[in-house]
C-alpha cells in the first residue's frame, strides 16, 4: 500500500510508477484504492464508473480499467455531501455524516473486488486517501491502514518536501499510529525534491533513527503529462497564457469543476496553451472558451451568471470567439434546463440560449463509452465534419433537439449527440474524452489558428495514448533510478514472514 502524509503527497504517481515497474518485470499487476472522492471520473467498456486516478494506473499497469479496481467512489454535491457510487453504479446519495455511520456497511463489496483482483494478479498496489494519522476518523477507516489490515498489506509512506514540513509531516504521522499500525510501515520516500539530495542526507539518518523506519529514496520534482486528481491539481492554477503560445484557451473552472482531464490532450498540442479562469476579470478575449463538465449544473449556471462570467463570455461570442461545452457545459448552453424530480436543486433555470436545446434531469445517469462520425456541418466548423469522434458519457439530463437543432455527431448506435449553432462558433457534446481523438484536435486547431489569421503553420495530430506511454515509462525511470526498488521487492517477499 502506498500512504502519504497529506492529500496530493504523490502517491497516485507513486502508485502508477509501481504499478508500470512491476508490469515491466514481468509481474501481472493491479491498482487497487477501496474509496476514492473526486468528481473526475471515467466510464468502463462495461458501462461502469469508477475514479480516474485508477484508470491512470491501470493504463500504467498495461490492463484495461477494471471498476474493482475502486468500488467506492464518492462525488461530492456540495460542501458536506456526496453521490456515492458502489461497484460503478449508484448507492445514494449521503451527507456526510449519513455515509461516516454507513460505511463500514461497505466492507463486503471492498474486499469482494479486492479478492477477485488479488486472484488474478501477482502484485496489488493499493493507494490510500489523504492521510492515515486521521485520529478522529482511524476506528472507521476503510481506505488508509484500515484497508491495509484488511488485505494484510505492508505499506511504504510519502511525503512532499515541495510544500515544506517534510520531516514533521512523517514523524508526525507515524507516532499518531498505533503500534500494530507502524508496524505495518515498511518505508518511507520523500518526494518532489529540488536541489541537492546531499543537503538532506543528514536528516534522513535522524529520521531513520527516530522511527526506525529505512528511507527508500528521494524522488526529484517531476512535471508529467498524466490524469491528476480533482481540486488540488497544479494545472488548475494556471491563469494566463503562456507567452510564446499561438493560441489561448480558457476553460471555465466552475465550483464542481468535474473531468477537467478532457482538456490534458489539447495540452499536448504544440502552440496551444489551456488556463482556468474563475473570475471575469481573468477571462479577457481569448481564442476559444470551453465549459467544463460539472457535478450540479443548475447550481454553478447559477454561479456563472452571479459571478458575472455569463455576462462576459456572451460578450466574446458577440465577438466571435468559439466556445465548446462538455456534458454539464453543453447543457449549460442550451435553452432552458428543467429539474422536476429534483435530481439537483428542482425548478427550472434558463439556459445561456446559444444552442436550441433544452436539456430535463432525470434520477438514471447515462453511463457509456461510445463513438461516431461528426455530423456534415456548415461555417467555421465545416473542416471538422466527417471526423471519427469517440469518448464516454456519463449524465443525468436528457437533452431534447427542437426541429431547427443541428446535431454535432452522430453515434454508432444512431442516437445524436451534442449540437452545434448555425454559423459553427458555439458547439455542445455530451462526450468526455473526446479531445483524445487526434484527428479532431489536430483539424480543431487548425480552424482556430486559419481564423486567427495564422496561417502556413502545420499542426502535428498528437497520439495522446502513446504520449501517455511514453510518460508511464518516464515515471518508471523516475522511480528506478531513485527508490531501492531491491529493498521495496525484499518487502513484497518477506511481508508473510512478518511476525
């Protein structure tokens, strides 16, 4: 099992590099993590939902996502609830309280998925969920050393030296453990380190002498181009354009922000750079405005139109800029959204009025990977008509076309998807993941760049999965080169012999 001390310690990325090194070496290898809370999420072949963190590491494990790898994953609603989701299905919906006392009810369904996964692999690399030393939540934990014990796994515990407070944080979390807990941490790595490990030797030594626990490497600073998980994402925080950037690309970071992984593709196109904007005074003019997807899409219509953002993007559409909504921003788009069974705050809302569609909540979420052809369209986003499309929906609402809506796609099932506005500058899709596709991004920025009066420059289409790999097999490096990967085998080996 892999720990940290606090949230965003690294251990996602640990997790993965593992997960790709054990792959290397020939081991069949599975991420496991009990309970996840993130609104960025991720459709199985099989229709199922499950925390993208885990699909980051079964890609880096070479197996395809597998829903046992998380059966619980909680989508937070508002500030003190979650939708809970069991098994890739809905459970309920629970305030916080309702789900503390619950639980431990969920105990079954963690280790039936954890068996079934134990039996088909060499090696379980679980990751744990913010901290372990929790005092107040240790006699109901299912995630952190209580899945641990669960799956009698030895664990190795990560802290971040980029934020400061490195050698307290790990002190500091291992004696708030009891001692059948410390007993089950085998390591400890230090990560995100900048300058010359020499200057810490030092402080390893007294940290190993303190809890009598061997450091298993420093792990240098390492920017990747891989999923990271919800608010506390580096990327996040970008709020300008990079200067040397041709184009300048602003999604709109709503409160409930969710799959913001579906923008990491355009990331990797040359000359395009991709900021968060959450204040008005942020947005400026720039060359395209996507809306996200959102947990609770009345709810941040609401914020957007309060902030004062609603009002400044429709000022760059009267200009001419492109804006794009994914799911909750497609919706947002339309004409009128209606709750009458009350799936998120009831009543109806209009909607920003720019394509003609009106979307009604319904209590079943639409779960699906799918793929189709972009429908044959006019104006300026005629280039992209003809283009495989393909991605996962994943949604609450159904979305009703009036008879002058012009579809964006049509899928292999026949049904449609998204629409698009007469003159091609306002375009709405319900598919997640669709920038992946490489054909559409490539054509995508090549319109954009034409419109801008950038001409003569070719866009390289990007294979966002070899990218990927490519960054997997980065990680792995990484890590190889800085654990004692001999010592982290020695524990796997020796764990059963414990006393």
């Amino acid at each position: 099992m892999v720990l940290g001390t606090m949230s965003s310690a690294g251990k996602s990325f640990v997790t993965a590099g593992l997960c790709r090194i054990f792959r290397q070496d020939g081991y069949r290898t599975a991420p496991f993590k009990s309970q996840n809370m993130a609104l960025n999420s991720y459709i199985t072949a099989d229709g199922m939902e499950m925390g993208r963190a885990q699909v980051m590491q079964a890609e880096a494990a070479g197996i395809a996502p597998d829903v046992r790898m998380n059966p619980i994953l909680l989508k937070p609603t508002s500030d003190s609830g979650s939708q809970v989701i069991v098994n890739g299905e809905i459970y309920g919906t629970m305030r916080a309280q309702e789900y503390y006392t619950k639980k431990q009810e969920l105990i079954p369904y963690i280790l039936k998925a954890y068996h079934a996964l134990a039996a088909e692999n060499d090696i379980i690399v679980l990751e744990g969920a913010g901290s372990p030393a929790e005092i107040n939540l240790k006699s109901v934990d299912i995630v952190n050393l209580g899945m641990a014990e669960l799956s009698d796994s030895p664990a190795i515990l990560v802290g971040d030296i980029d934020r400061g407070g490195v050698f307290a944080s790990l002190y500091g979390t291992i004696m708030l453990l009891d001692d059948a807990e410390r007993r089950r941490i085998r390591g400890i790595v230090i990560n995100k380190f900048r300058g010359d490990v020499e200057i810490l030797k030092s402080g390893l030594t007294m940290l190993e002498e303190l809890t009598g626990i061997p450091v298993l490497g420093v792990v240098p600073y390492l920017p990747l181009e891989l999923d990271d998980e919800d608010s506390l994402s580096e990327r996040l925080s970008r709020r300008e354009a990079a200067a040397e950037s041709l184009l300048d690309v602003a999604v709109i970071r709503f409160p409930r922000i969710s799959n913001f992984t579906d923008f990491e593709a355009l990331e990797q196109v040359e000359g395009v750079s991709v900021r968060y904007v959450s204040r008005r005074g942020e947005l400026g003019t720039p060359d395209m405005i996507l809306l996200a997807g959102t947990k609770s899409t009345m709810a941040d219509l609401r914020w957007l139109r309060q902030s004062g953002l609603e009002a400044e993007l429709l000022k760059c559409h009267e200009k001419g800029v492109f804006l794009m909504g994914i799911c909750g921003g497609f919706q947002m788009l339309g004409k009128r959204l209606c709750d009458p069974e009350q799936v998120e705050d009831g009543g109806e809302l209009r909607g920003m009025g720019l394509l003609d569609v009106e979307t009604v909540f319904r209590p079943e979420k639409h779960r699906a990977q799918t793929a189709g052809m972009v429908s044959c369209l006019s104006g300026q986003l005629e280039l992209l008509s003809g283009c495989a499309v393909r991605g996962y929906e994943i949604h609450m609402g159904e979305t009703v076309y009036t008879e002058t809506a012009q579809p964006f796609a049509m899928l292999t099932d026949g049904r449609k998807d998204g629409c698009v506005c007469a003159d091609g500058t306002v375009c709405g899709t319900y598919l997640h993941g669709i920038f992946d596709t490489p054909e559409l991004t490539q054509k995508l920025v090549q319109l954009l760049l034409e419109k801008k009066g950038i001409s003569g420059t070719t866009v390289p289409a990007v294979d966002f999965a070899a990218k990927k790999e490519q960054e997997y097999n980065k990680l792995a490096d990484l890590l190889r080169e800085h654990l004692d990967m001999p010592k982290i085998y020695d524990i796997l080996n020796s764990w059963g012999k414990m006393p």
